[in-house]
C-alpha cells in the first residue's frame, strides 16, 4: 500500500549447539532495529560482546541492552532467577549501561527457586557419568515444574498471599525429592521468600503484558527475537537426551512470545565456521587430537556462563540442513571464520550414519577436505578482500546447505564483519 512503513522481524536461531556467537550478530544487527526479544531458555544461556574493547557478558537480558535505541524484551517462554537477573542489571549499571525504560519482562516468565538448582546439580551427580553436563542453573527442573502446572510465575509475586502458598507448595514438594530421594540439603522456605521478594520490589517496574507491547513496537519499529542456546539442544529436536529443556527452534519463538509466525519474516541461522558443544552428548565431527585443542584456544572456546572449555570439531552440514528445514532459515551469519586462519587444511563434515542412541556416536562419518588460507582475516569488512580460499569454504557451505551466507564474522568486535545483504528489507 503507498505511503505505508513496513517493518521487518528478524528471528535468530544458533544452528548447532548453541555458542555460535548470537550476541555479536544481535548487536550488530540492534543499529537498525528498535526492538530485541528473547523467547527461551534463562541465564543459562552466555552471549560474549566486544564493544570498544569492552566486554559485556550477557545471560538473561537480551543482547539488544547495549544500544540505547533498542527496547529489550523478555518473553513468557524464558525462566528467570531474580538473583542472576539483579547481578547483571548492577553489572550493566557499573559499565555506565541503564537498563531504565529500556527493559520489560513478560508477567508469566516462570521463576527459577533456590530449589531448582538444589535439584538440577543433585540429579546430575546422582547421572554419575550418564550426567547431562547442565549448567547447573536449575533450567530443566524449572521447565519441568512448568509443564507439571505447579511453577511460580514473576506476576505471583505481585500478591504476597499467593506468593507464600505456591512457594510452600513448590518448594515442600523439592525439599522432599531432595531429602528423601537425593539426600541432599533441604531449603528454607521463609528464608527464601525473604530474599526472594526484596529481589522483585526492585525490578517489578520492569514486568508487564509484553505482547502488546511487542506489536505496538512493531508498527513502526524492526525487532530481534534472539534464540538462545542452539538447534541441537532443542527438546524435542535436539541430540535427546542431551539438551536443554526448552525448544530452542522456530516453535519456541512462537510459544514464547505469544505473537504469530508470520512475525518472524527473516529467519537467520547463525552458524559457528567450526562445530563446538559444551556439555555430554553426541558430536560427529568432534576433534579428539591437538587440533582440535588449538581451535579451542584460538577461538577462546570457553563457556561463557559456566567457564567449561568447549569441545570442538569440524563444521557439521548435516545438522546445518537439518536445521535449515527446521527453523525455516533463509540465510547465513557465518561467525568466527578467522580462527581457522592458521589452517592448512580444513575439514567439513557432510554426511553419517544415524546416530546410535546405545553409545551416542556416530559410524561412517564423512568429510570434503579443502586447502586452507592460510592468512589472516581478522578485521576484514568486504567479502572482496578475503582470500580466495576462505571465498571456496563459504561457496561450498552455501553449495552444500543450499542456503546464502549473508553475513560473515571476522573477528569480536562489532566493525568486524561483513554484511553481504541487509536483512531487514524482506517482508
Ligand atoms: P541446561 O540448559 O543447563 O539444562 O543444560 C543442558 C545442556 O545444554 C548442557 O549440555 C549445557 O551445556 C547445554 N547448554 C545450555 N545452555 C547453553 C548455552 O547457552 N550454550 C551452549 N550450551 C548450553
């Protein structure tokens, strides 16, 4: 229609497993957007920003925070500690960062108790070696007191009355599963009410009804939704029983924000130049030599949230098609392509047989080998520039997957990057 503004929604979804490197293509893409959301998973999550040589790591809040024309947006499909929340709402605050009008949580994020983490670190050591390698942020029980309708939600803390009933109702119902059948520590109830509620005074002005808010924005401002964690941790797409507890794909954006698909208008994968996961579980192509060290030391693969080193592989297309198809993804941010500078000769993995769910590996893994650059590309910003090699490696990623890499990272920092197609203009 003439004269109309029509505003453009990007979804961002890591394509593996997660630590892709989301925050820095948030931040690069919040220039030109108004609005970031998240959907999904808590402070488990560990987005890693460079910004003047700063660097900000961010777990809850949506990466969107640094700018200040950026209003971020927690949707209900996240679950919150109030505690991680207030420590990093006073880490923004001490880099001069206000997150004042700026930073609005959905009423019905369900609340992540002292109990929860009780719980998640007690049956992972109960796992012994079958142990999932959470995070140990009490993620999986709080989803899973969701879904069993006995969750606490931020709008319970509003009525003290309610609040006190459905704390004892949760929280005798953990203290029993820790006591009798962990035998671990129980939790005080009263205590944590107490350190609870001071917590939610603080922040309360920040919760709301963000579904209108979220399409009020949309009628003349371009929005993020930023994915956390990746496609493999999925629930009910991931490498089960290894994931979060969370649909980290498309579906999650959806439940998560209460707004329609037809939202979501651009659908970027962001995938990492080579594979990593943090954690148990299933990894094709992973590198068990030296190599596979290096990468992890020249790419700082080091999780952000809990400091576990990464392990790392080749880069998996198999998985990128798999989630291409899933996520309904319509382009490429191909991040961190300059840790593999050094290389000689790189691997990519294509294709294996079907995972065996008896000892989670994988048989008949195959792979194209192609000569590496073998110079740098640090700081490069024009695709023109980058050496003819590097340009193979990502015509056989977008041969393969069948999809265009429209971005591509070269390095931390914000001006490190080349943009091949602004993707804000599709509709
Ligand atoms: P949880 O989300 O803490 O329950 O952990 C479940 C699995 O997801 C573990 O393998 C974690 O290492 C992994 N995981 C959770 N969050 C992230 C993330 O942000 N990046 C990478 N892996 C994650």
């Amino acid at each position: 229609m003439e004269g109309e503004i029509r505003m453009s929604n990007v979804l961002l979804i890591g394509t593996h497993w997660g630590d892709e490197g989301k925050g820095k293509i948030v931040d690069v893409l919040s220039e030109n957007a108004q609005g970031c959301v998240r959907f999904q998973g808590g402070h488990n999550a560990g987005h890693t920003l460079v910004i003047n040589d700063v660097k900000t790591i961010l777990h809850l809040i949506p990466s969107g925070i640094l700018r200040n024309n950026v209003k971020s947006i927690i949707g209900n499909g996240v679950v919150i500690s109030l505690e991680a929340l207030q420590t990093e709402i006073k880490d923004l605050m001490k880099n001069k960062i206000s997150v004042e009008n700026k930073l609005f949580i959905s009423q019905s994020c369900h609340v992540i108790l002292p109990t929860h983490v009780a719980l998640d670190i007690a049956r992972e050591k109960s796992l012994g070696k079958s142990s999932i390698g959470t995070t140990g942020r009490g993620i999986g029980p709080t989803y899973e007191d969701k879904v069993a309708r006995r969750g606490i939600r931020i709008i319970d803390f509003f009525d003290t009355n309610i609040l006190k009933k459905k704390l004892s109702i949760s929280m005798e119902y953990h203290n029993f599963l820790l006591k009798k059948y962990y035998h671990a520590d129980t939790l005080s109830i009263d205590d944590t009410f107490d350190k609870l509620l001071p917590i939610f005074e603080n922040i309360k002005h920040h919760v709301c009804d963000v579904v209108p808010l979220i399409l009020d924005l949309n009628k003349n401002s371009n929005i993020i939704f930023e994915g956390a964690q990746g496609t493999m941790l999925d629930i009910d797409h991931g490498t089960y029983p290894y994931v979060t507890s969370s649909n980290t794909t498309l579906s999650g954006f959806i439940s998560g924000t209460g707004i329609g698909v037809d939202k979501a208008h651009y659908s970027l994968g962001i995938t990492k130049a080579y594979s990593t996961r943090v954690g148990h579980g299933p990894f094709p192509s992973e590198l068990h030599d030296q190599l596979g060290l290096d990468i992890a030391k020249w790419g700082g693969e080091v999780g952000a949230t809990t400091g576990r080193a990464r392990r790392c592989g080749w880069l998996d297309l198999k998985i990128l098609k798999q989630s291409i198809e899933l996520n309904r993804i319509n382009g490429i941010a191909l991040t961190k392509l300059d840790v593999l500078d050094n290389l000689e000769k790189i691997k990519i993995c294509i294709d294996y047989d079907p995972i065996n769910y008896e000892n989670f590996k994988a048989s008949n893994i195959q792979y194209i080998e192609m000569d590496g650059w073998m110079t740098s590309t640090v700081g490069i910003t024009n695709f023109n520039d980058l050496p003819n090699n590097a340009k193979e490696y990502i015509s056989t990623i977008e041969k393969i997957s069948g999809t265009k890499v429209v971005m591509i990272s070269t390095g931390p920092s914000r001006h490190q990057i080349i943009i091949l197609e602004d993707i804000f203009k599709h509709q």
